[in-house]
C-alpha cells in the first residue's frame, strides 16, 4: 500500500488512523492548516485513499457532518 501513496496521502493515511473523525466532524480546512496545504489537495487526497485504499477507509454523513473512519 505505502508505495502506491503519495506522501500527502500516507501521511494523511496515518493521521486519519490515529484520529477519531468516525466519532468528532470532519473539517477539511483544519487538515489543509495541519498539513499546510490548500483545501482541494486535501479534498484530492482523501478521494484518492477511497480507491486506493477502499477497504480501510469510510466516508460518511452522520448527524449534519461528514466522518471518516479509518481502520
């Protein structure tokens, strides 16, 4: 897996891992001030590990926001 990543990606990968986004709202603009990138590298990154990596991420809308839960 870790070499078909970009490094945005694996490190995004592994922050969303360590977080409890499944739980706490998603916010696109807080990752792209983390990571230091503009939202739509961020937006990008995360529809790239959708494919990439389809069987150890979700995607969802719960409650009004969306979540990201990554195993």
């Amino acid at each position: 897996m870790a070499a078909e990543l970009t490094e945005l990606e694996a490190r995004l990968f592994e922050w969303l891992r360590q977080s409890d986004f499944h739980l706490t709202p998603w916010s696109t603009e807080d990752a792209a001030k983390i990571f230091e990138v503009e939202d739509d590298a961020v937006y990008e990154a995360i529809a790239s590990l959708t494919k990439k990596v389809p069987d150890r991420i979700q995607v969802f809308y719960k409650n009004g926001s969306l979540h990201i839960a990554v195993e």
